[in-house]
C-alpha cells in the first residue's frame, strides 16, 4: 500500500514539473508512459546538444528530488533523494 501511494505521489510530482522537464526525464528513464530514449534522440527533439539535455536532466532531476523532500515521502527507502 506504501509503495503504491508514493509511486502515485511520484506521478503526481512528476506531473507537476514543467512539460519539457517532464519529456526529458520521462524519455531519459522510460517512465510513465515514456519510450527510453537517448540523449542525442532526446537532443534532437528539443534542438539542444547532449551536454545540454544532460544538465537539463540534471536540474529536473534535482527539482523533482526537492518536491519529494516537500511531500515527505521519503522513509521505507522507496526513493533515493
């Protein structure tokens, strides 16, 4: 039941973000009803270079981890933030 509740607190988070942040995490990691995509597909997509698509995942990533922290679902080791 935990897991579940975070998983769609995940989503809702997830959700939140903006939609480009949303595309390159989604695409990066093949979540939520994302294909696993590469950096340079992913790159190509939004005219960025790879490097650039790095840090932007980067930063989305670190968004996405401060949102969790603010929602409290973090114990039971369901997320590494």
């Amino acid at each position: 039941m935990y897991r579940k509740v975070c998983i769609e607190l995940l989503q809702e988070l997830f959700d939140a973000l903006p939609k480009k942040d949303r595309d390159i995490l989604g695409k990066f990691y093949g979540v939520f009803g994302f294909e696993k995509t590469s950096l340079k597909e992913i790159g190509m997509y939004h005219m960025m270079k790879e490097s650039a698509v790095e840090k932007a995942k980067e930063r989305a990533v670190t968004k996405l981890k401060k949102a969790i922290r603010v929602a409290g679902c973090r114990s039971g080791g369901m997320f590494i933030v």
